[in-house]
C-alpha cells in the first residue's frame, strides 16, 4: 500500500516536471504562409517590416516578446499621430505562436497529454485511494496538518501559492506564452469538438475540470464517513465535468451558443453584455430559452432555492467556484482569517463588489438599449474622492476597529493614504492605464470602459488570481468570501430570508475551535456554539465540515421553521440561568 | 465599586469574569500562571496532532479582554492571606481583593508508583503538560499509558497519531469501566484495537524502571510482565486542587467544600469548576464534577452571587460527551455501568458494531432515566425535556427521531431500533416510524 502511495507520488511529480519543463520546450518559427494566413490585409503591410521572417527561436519566451514589440510599436505611434483606426486590436500574438511552435510538443500532442494527465491523473489516484486502508477507519482525520509545509504556508504552500498566482497572470494576461500547455489538451478538445482547436479558455476549463474531480476523489476517500460530505462532493464533481465543461463543449459542436447552465449573474458578469445578449437571441429557440434560463435561475431560482435550503444549494453543490474550492482547496480550508477584523473587511469588500457588478450592469444595459452612456471627470477628483471616504470610514468606525491603536489621526491618514494608494493604481502610471483610459487630465468614465474595468480588477484579478492563487496563503474561499457578488447576493437572501441555519445542541459545546479553525469562510462558529446560539451568516456556505469536525455532536445544517431561528443565546444544563 | 480576583483561567474562571462583567461594573481581575490567556483545555490534544496550533485554541480574540476590562495577571498564587483579603504571588507581590472566587481546577492523579517522578513518566492536564509531553516523546519507540479514561484514551489518539506504538493498560475488564456500561465499553475496546493500540485489560501497574539517568526505560506490570518503553502516560484520573486552601481557614476534603451558593465557609470566598466540591449534592449529582459543563455553569451562577443576586446552583440533568477515536459518545440523564434493582434497560446495537444506544429505566413505572449513545447524535433539548417530564420507554423509542441530531443524509437507526425493541417487549407494541421517500432512495 505504501509502496503504491510512493509510485503514485512519484508518477504525479513526474508528469508535473513534465507539464511545467513543457513551457520551455519546442522552437519557434514564423513564415509568410502563416503570417499571410492569419494576419488581416490591412494589417500585414504594417507588420511585415517588424518581423523575422523564417528565423528559429529557441525560446518561446523570446518568439512571443518579439511579435508583441512589433504589435505595440505600432500601436504606440498610431495613438501618438492620433490614427484611431490603425491601432490593431486582434490577438495575433497568440495565434501566431500557436501556429509557428514546432518541436516535440507540438509533434505529440497526444503523447504529451497521456504523459502528463493520464499518469498524472493515475499518479495522484495511487497517492489518493491508498488513504481509505492506510489512513485508517473512516473519520476526521487532520493529524499533522499544521505540521505540514503544504498546508500551514510552509515552503510547501508559498512555492504551489506563487506557481498558482504565476498561472493565473500567464492565463489571463499573457496566454502566448503557455502555448505549449494549451496545444497539449488539444486532443482533448478535438474529442468534444472535432472542428474547433484548443485555446487559452479551454486548457483553463480542462485543468479546472481535471482538479475538480481528481481532488473529488481525495475529497471522497477522506470524509467517506460522512454522507452529507460523500453526496456534495459528488454533486459538484458532477456540475463542473458535466455543466461548465463538457455540455457548452457539446453545445458548440451542435453551432449553438456556448453556455454553462449553472452559471448566473452576477458571478457570471458578461451576461448581460451586448455581444452575449446577440449571440443568444439570435441563436433561435435554443439561445433564447438559455437566456430565459439565465435571467430566470437568479430572479427566481435563487430566492427560492435559497429559502428552503440556504445559499449552499448553489455555493457548495453547484458552483464550479467552490466545485474548485470544495475539492482542489480543501487542504488550505484552514487557512482562512477568523478574526473580527477579517469579518468586516469581508463584508465592506463583497458588498462593495455587488454594488459595482450590479451599477456596471445597469450602465451596460442601458448603452445596449439606449444611448451611450459617457461622462468625463478631472483625474483628481477621481482620486480624491475615495479618499474622502476612506477617511471619513476610518474616523466613523475606528471604534469598531479595535486592533487598530492608533488614534483618530492616526486612523485618518491611513484612510486617506490607503484610498489614495487605491486610487492612484488607475492612474495612468499603472497598469490599470490600459484598462481606464485617462485622457488629458480627465477619466473617461463610459459604460464599456467601466464593463472593461470590472472585468480586469473584479473578473480576472479578484477571482482568478487573488482567489485562486491565494488558497495556499489565505484559504480555499478567498474569492467565494471577499469578492463573489452573486455569494453576496445569496448571502443576502440567506441572511433575512432563509429556513436555513446551523444549529448547536444544547450546552454540549467545549469550546475547542475545531469548528472555527476548519471553516473555510472565516466564520468564527465557536463564537455561536459556545453561546448556544444558531449561526446565521451571510456568507456561510454550507459545507458541513464544523459540523463533521465537532468532537461533541454539536453542530448541525438544518432548513426548519423560520420561527424562532433567531433565537437568544442559551447553552442549557443550568436551570437558575440568571442572564 | 468592588474588586473581584479569579484564580484560574480556565472555563469556570473565565465564564465567571465574562458574567460579572455583563452583571456589574466591578473590577475584575483573573490570575493565571499556565497561559496568558484563556483557551480551551479539551483541545490540548489536537495542538498536539497538529489539527491546530494552540492560537485555535483561544475561544476570545486577545483584545476581548481589554474591550471588557477584564484584567488578566500571568502569575502563579503561591498562596492567600484570606485574613487580609490578599493575593500573594510565588515571584513576589501581592493583589488585594474584595471578592475572591477560587478556579484551580484538577491535578492529575499518581498513586505513589515506585518510580512515577521518573523524566518521561507525566499526567495530561495543563499546557505545561502538553509541552512536556511534546519534549518526552521526541523520538521514542514506544510509550504506556496507565488508566482507562477519557485522557487515556486521548493520549493514545495524540500517540498514535505521531506513529508512536501504544501499550495501554487498564485496570478493569474494559474500557471506562468505572463509568461505562460493559456493553459500551466493549465496543470502544473493539474500536481502540481497531487503531492498533496495545490494549491490556485488568493489568495494573507495579514500578516504573530507571534507565541510570532519571528517565524511564521501562515499566513492571502485577503480572509480572515487563514492557519496555521511553514515555509512561499516567492517567489515573484527577482531583482537584486545593493547596491553596490547605492550612487555611476555608475547609477542604476532597475538594474545596461549597454551599449551594457557591460560597466557601469563608465570607466572600468562593470556589467553582474542578476544585469545588459540594457540601451538598442534588440527588442526580456528584459532589465534584471535573468537567468542562460544570465549570461554565458554575461560572454563570457565582456571577449571579456576587453581583448582589443570591443563586443556588442547580444544575439540570447530566449529561457529558466525548469522543474516543472516532466514535463519538453523548450522554444524557443517568446511566450507570452497573444496574440498580429497580432498574432495566434496553440496549441496541448496530450492525457495524460501532454505534449504539443503551437507555435506561425503571422496571416498574417504565420510566427513562438515562441514555448513552455511541456513534449517533441525539440532541440536549429533547433529552432534557424528556427526562425531566418523566418520559417512558415506549414513548421515547416511538420519538427518538425527534431526538436525532446526525446531519443530513446520514443513515438513520430509529426503525431498527424501534422493531427491536418491538420484539423485545412484545407486550407494549409501537409503530415503527416510516422512512422518507429520500431516505428510502439515498439509503
């Protein structure tokens, strides 16, 4: 058994070298046949001078920087001899790479992927289903885990940490440079759709898919004495292979449009944009039935499901967020901050991201049925005006904000200079520039640049990068916690409107911080079950594990009457109770 | 405005200053030489398997101390001038008091072994425990662990845990024996065996051996046998704390003897949690009670006394819960490990032979005075109320489903209970509860 645990290890080590050296493998070359056959007319005039032409480069690192140069160069004069129309928008840094990479990988598609996930996948299992014997009988078992490098932010979990940040800025910002990864799920991608060729989003998909369900296995094998744990994780295993990866895949083999069925606003943020709202109603009965689907799931769907069952119908047996979560994150689930002051961070930021999903749809909605929305504002009010606020939050609430020892001034400044940090990073100094433009002194506040903005700061960066990138750091619902406006609309409805809640038996709580420690969204359970009192968060998910690490059987998910949900503090076992 | 001092920060101590505080606006002061803030005593054991660090362990973020001006000292009381109403520390100094509240908690016990002051040979109760016991097992092949009860078994859990085999010599026939029914005990020996423990029943230990430098090296049983090992766990049980009280005009037996109120013989001197004993006990209860419940509930009720409100403690039924491995134990009302005359009780066990219920009745009236449950959650509410209103056997194996407390869709025993119950006491039939159409198809 343990001899099979180590072969497994090493088999996943190996196709995990293998993924990661296949970035680096292959070599480059562009020729005129590609670059005629993918460049546009207008444009080919105006790149062909910038381009090597039938050169080899060793380095794809080195390939991709140098198409980009030629692109930017070009770009960068248009827009200072103010030539609109010659700025080039296409992404033919990916597309060119993609079609000039040849080498071993781009030879063996089919060799690479067996190598690296069909024995990695059998790797991870070997390592995985061995703990059903070894680990002993079925029950809680988290012997060691703040021993572990891996999982308490050891070396372990700052190495995978910064990989997984390193991906995410590849994935979203950069894809040219892992054509290589993208090209190896190829054949995967040929088998769903034979006529469509594997990109950026689809190696994504795979790789999500493919850690869902191999960490599902874990996630089986270590709480397989729990069937409320046994039976979700087999719900979201099912959602994220079947609705968010396998069916759109079917749905754009069938020339429909490319849909996830569970996903809905406004997790799902492009929805209401004006090319999605075309594509489906002009994709006949199909497309406006899924349009229907999508408005109906989060008007209806979500209150009502919400009610009888509380948010974690959709958070933790649906969503492919916390499918990851649930599964892949479940080794960092203790990671997340318990404390009060995490509390309110939390509630200021995912609110303050609902808001803005919800005033960046309307503004989106009203440039597709009206006119263009569009307002320019001097740059420094822009910046101060944050500011203004933070200071103004930090002097209201300081007292709310213990662990700050500073004294009103003190709170002020930080407010002021934090704010003002914040506001400066959309300056035109920052990176952000490219996704605000900033035109002379003023902001150019339009519908399409704030969707733009969203997408960046809120779609890409929040939940990609910081939520999954910080699991080994922070906890495996970094995202589902700060940043996820639909999480904060459910939790809404959960909060003040739901029949769910977790109740505490009796006076049978010892106060030992399994319940606190293991939750993944921060909550401080303890806090409720020592009190004896329901806990009814906002941003509870439903997972069930405090219930399933309680030493004492004192913790349960229950939907029951509304009445009396609410209910007073009462740990029982004293009759003369006097408070 | 009154000075109130609380020697000890355990559960009793804390949940005394954490009511004061809410009653009144004294000033409170709680001293502790063991930690510099409270945490929980009963999650000792998972600091040490590595399910947290002891920072998990504090049920108050450190600034709640501040924000309720509850004051707390880090310092060891090495004794009171109760004359003068003074505290006095073991590195000098002192603290006045106008009201002092005794919260000592246990000591672990040792029975004069030959040998039991031996390095590596220790009790599990205090954080300094837990230190120690992470320093005597650095790299050992084997350990003993002396008496089956709950630290016992909890330290075999902390041992196996780190991969350390496990002699564990018990006493009695089996497990808890003291305290368990032999049913109950039995499947918990099953279920320790099951995790490799070396179990050795109705063994008792003779000596523990010198290795030449001070450190066990192994230990001689009343059989005669000798096992070699480097840690000896002796967990005999515990009892409480009372040196502070020895010599001194407030009385002591066992415990620190205790009206109803709470008080001592000593005016505004008080004792709670493990280190109180009461002068005189409810029927269904025990003089001293070292666990968690009783120091909390003591800890609400002194409150009540020193703020200006006379109350009685007046505990509900018992009730208590633990887990051994993973099996986790409640327990409700009264069960005794030896049935009185007037009593029977219907056992159920299932298939699996890691969970069951054994509940407890007269045999003349039918009515329930107690249950243990094993592997099956019940819940305190119904319990409670049943026992209190006198409940029968039949009445509570028709609605034991009221009582489950498992999460959802775990697999439910009330039919099976029910039709075995149904054949054991033919005479006073009850219908057997239906499953659900869920159930039925999840199951």
């Amino acid at each position: 058994m343990k001899a099979i645990r180590f072969t497994g290890l090493i088999l996943f080590l190996f196709s995990l070298s293998l993924f990661l050296a296949s970035f680096f493998m292959g070599s480059y070359t562009l020729t005129h046949e590609i670059f005629s056959s993918i460049v546009k007319p207008e444009h080919q005039e105006m790149l062909r001078n910038s381009y090597e032409f039938d050169r080899p480069y060793a380095s794809g690192i080195t390939f991709v920087n140098h198409l980009k140069k030629g692109i930017d160069e070009i770009n960068v004069t248009a827009r200072a001899e103010q030539r609109w129309g010659d700025i080039i928008y296409d992404d033919y840094v990916s597309t060119l790479t993609r079609a000039s990479a040849t080498g071993a990988v781009t030879e063996n598609e089919l060799l690479f992927f067996m190598l690296i996930y069909v024995v990695g996948t059998m790797g991870a299992l070997m390592f995985i289903l061995p703990q059903a014997k070894l680990a002993g009988p079925p029950g809680i078992r988290h012997n060691h885990i703040f021993h572990n490098a891996l999982n308490n932010r050891g070396w372990l979990g700052m190495l995978s940490g910064t990989l997984l940040v390193v991906f995410y800025i590849l994935l979203y910002f950069f894809p040219a440079y892992i054509t290589n990864w993208i090209i190896i799920v190829n054949p995967v991608q040929k088998l769903l759709n034979p006529s469509a060729s594997s990109g950026q989003w689809f190696l994504y998909g795979f790789l999500y898919t493919f850690a869902v369900i191999v960490m599902g296995f874990r996630m089986l094998v270590k709480y397989r004495h729990s069937r409320y744990q046994v039976f979700r994780t087999i719900s979201v295993m099912f959602f994220q292979l079947a609705f968010a990866f396998v069916i759109p895949e079917l749905l754009v083999r069938l020339n429909q449009p490319y849909f996830d069925f569970k996903n809905m606003w406004p997790l799902d943020y492009d929805f209401f944009d004006a090319w999605h709202i075309n594509m489906l109603t002009q994709s006949g009965g199909l497309g406006i039935f899924m349009f229907a689907w999508g408005i109906t799931l989060f008007v209806i769907g979500v209150p009502v499901f919400v009610y009888f069952f509380g948010k974690r119908w959709y958070c933790s047996w649906v969503c492919g967020c916390g499918g990851l979560a649930e599964t892949a994150g479940d080794p960092f689930r203790q990671l997340s901050d318990k404390s009060t002051e995490a509390w309110q961070i939390e509630r200021l930021l995912i609110h303050g991201v609902l808001v803005f999903g919800v005033i960046m749809t309307i503004l989106v909605l009203y440039n597709f049925f009206g006119e263009d929305f569009y307002f320019a504002v001097n740059k420094w009010t822009v910046l101060a005006f944050p500011a203004i606020i933070g200071a103004g939050l930090f002097f209201f609430h300081r007292k709310k904000f213990p662990y700050m020892k500073g004294g009103k001034v003190r709170n002020v400044i930080v407010g002021i200079v934090g704010f003002f940090t914040l506001g400066a990073a959309f300056s035109e100094v920052s990176v952000f520039a490219k996704y605000m433009p900033v035109d002379g002194n003023n902001f150019n506040f339009s519908s399409g640049n704030i969707r733009t903005m969203y997408g960046f700061m809120i779609g890409s960066m929040f939940s990609g990068v910081i939520g999954t990138g910080f699991y080994p750091f922070m906890g495996n619902r970094v995202w589902c916690r700060f940043g996820c406006p639909l999480a904060a609309y459910l939790g809404l409805v959960q909060r003040f409107k739901s029949k769910f809640r977790i109740t505490t038996n009796g006076g049978q709580c010892i106060s030992c911080g399994n319940c606190s420690t293991y939750c993944e969204m921060g909550i401080d359970v303890r806090a409720y079950a020592q009190r004896g009192q329901n806990i009814i968060r906002s941003s509870c998910v439903g997972c069930g594990v405090c219930s399933a690490v309680c030493p004492r059987g004192v913790l349960n998910l229950e939907n029951q009457n509304e009445y009396g949900r609410f209910n007073q503090p009462i740990s029982l076992g004293n009759v003369n109770k006097i408070i | 405005m009154q000075h109130i001092v609380i020697i000890g920060n355990g559960i009793a101590g804390i949940t005394a200053a954490r009511n004061i505080r809410k009653l009144s606006d004294d000033s409170i002061t709680v001293i502790s030489g063991e930690t510099d803030y409270f945490f929980s005593r009963t999650a000792l054991m998972y600091i040490y398997m590595g399910h947290m660090e002891y920072r998990h362990t504090k049920p108050y973020e450190d600034w709640f101390w501040e924000k309720n001006r509850i004051e707390l000292k880090r310092a060891w009381v090495s004794s009171v001038d109760f004359d003068f109403k003074k505290v006095i520390f073991s590195k000098g100094g002192d603290l006045a008091y106008d009201k002092l509240i005794l919260a000592t908690g246990s000591q672990s016990n040792k029975f004069g072994w030959p040998g039991q002051s031996l390095n590596g040979v220790q009790g599990l109760y205090s954080y300094q425990d837990l230190e120690l016991m992470e320093k005597n097992t650095r790299n050992i092949s084997r350990a003993v662990i002396v008496g089956g009860g709950l630290i016992g078994i909890e330290m075999a859990e902390m041992l196996h845990s780190r991969n350390i085999p496990v002699t564990y010599l018990i006493r009695e026939k089996c497990f808890w024996g003291g305290i368990l029914p032999v049913e109950e005990a039995k499947l918990i020996d099953r279920h320790i065996l099951e995790h490799h423990i070396d179990l050795r029943v109705e063994v008792e230990l003779k000596e523990i051996i010198d290795d030449g430098n001070g450190r066990v090296k192994a230990i001689k049983t009343k059989n005669g046998d000798t096992i070699e090992c480097q840690f000896v766990g002796l967990t005999v049980g515990v009892h409480p704390n009372v040196d502070l009280v020895k010599d001194s005009p407030v009385e002591s037996d066992r415990g620190i003897l205790v009206n109803e109120y709470l008080q001592t013989n000593y005016p505004d001197v008080y004792a709670i949690g493990d280190c109180a004993q009461m002068r005189n006990h409810l029927p269904h209860r025990r003089a001293i009670e070292a666990v968690w419940y009783v120091g909390r509930m003591m800890g609400e009720t002194v409150a009540g006394t020193i703020t200006g409100t006379q109350t009685k403690y007046q505990p509900g039924i018992w009730f208590n819960s633990a887990k051994f491995f993973d099996i986790e134990y409640q327990t409700y009302g009264t069960v005794p490990n030896q049935l009185r005359d007037n009593e029977n009780h219907f056992y159920w066990e299932c298939e699996d032979k890691k969970k069951c219920i054994k509940i407890v009745f007269n045999k003349e009236t039918n009515i329930v005075s107690g249950i243990n449950l094993f592997g099956i959650r019940n819940r305190h509410e119904v319990w409670s109320k049943w026992l209190g209103e006198g409940k029968t056997l039949d009445y509570v194996v028709k609605n034991l489903e009221t009582a489950n407390f498992d999460p959802e869709f775990f697999k439910r025993y009330e039919s099976d209970i029910q039709a075995q119950y149904n054949q054991q006491f033919p005479d006073k039939p009850i219908s057997i509860r239906k499953k659900g159409f869920l159930e039925k198809l999840l199951t």
